[in-house]
C-alpha cells in the first residue's frame, strides 16, 4: 500500500499511535475479507460493507500521510 510512502510508513510505524490504529485496522480488515471469500457460502452483502470500510480506512491513511509528508 502506497509505495511512494514506504518509509515514511516505516517512520510513523511504532511511533504515532493514530497511525498504528488505522494501519491495523486496515490489515485486520483485508485478514477479515480474504478469510471470509475463501470459505464456502460467505455473506457476499456482509463483505461489501467491509470493502467499504477498508477502503474508506485507505482514503483516510493517505491523507494522514500527505499531511505527515508536508
């Protein structure tokens, strides 16, 4: 995820507790959608919302870190 952002990810990793919050979150939740669409019969409307959210957490990691940038 965002590879022109990979060292300062490094940097705020273990060091800025919102950061941390957001990034685990993020993780958490693709950990939970790939766990979820590799089994039998999983909740398609269920795995959308979590979609959603991830990708709402990912819009909200890259303006954190656009702002950290400047």
């Amino acid at each position: 995820m965002f590879p022109e952002y990979r060292s300062l990810i490094s940097s705020l990793k273990g060091h800025d507790a919102h950061f941390d919050r957001l990034f685990k979150k993020h993780n958490e939740l693709d950990d939970k959608i790939n766990e979820m669409t590799s089994s039998n019969g999983f909740d398609e409307m269920l795995i959308e919302q979590l979609k959603k959210e991830k990708l709402l957490l990912k819009d909200e990691i890259f303006v954190y870190l656009q702002q950290k940038e400047q």
